[in-house]
C-alpha cells in the first residue's frame, strides 16, 4: 500500500479520546517492557481501522 499524506480535523473532545487510547497503549507496552509505540503509528492506525469502530468497539 502506498503510503500519502493526509490532513484532518478533530474537535476537543476527539482529540482527549485519543490522547487516552495514546496512554493506554504507551501503559501497556511499558509494562510489557516493549517499545513505546509513535503517536504518529497511532494515527495510521486509526486511519486504517477507523476511530469511530473502534472507539464504539471499546466503549462496551
């Protein structure tokens, strides 16, 4: 796949739901001792799976 360059817009709220999956991933792999993973990886990810997914995927 081809990688490219996008821009996108989230409101505050979306940015603090992020910023918490951020954390929770970053907890995770410190207590595994694995590498701290790049917020930029993050965003592909939520690109690729889509935030509104899997976000609902986590609220249940």
């Amino acid at each position: 796949m081809a990688k490219s360059r996008i821009s996108i817009t989230i409101d505050g709220k979306m940015a603090k739901a992020i910023e918490n999956y951020y954390r929770e991933k970053v907890k995770i792999a410190a207590e595994k001792g694995e590498v701290i993973p790049k917020l930029s990886n993050i965003y592909e990810e939520i690109i690729e799976r889509g935030w509104e997914s899997k976000a609902g995927s986590r609220r249940k």
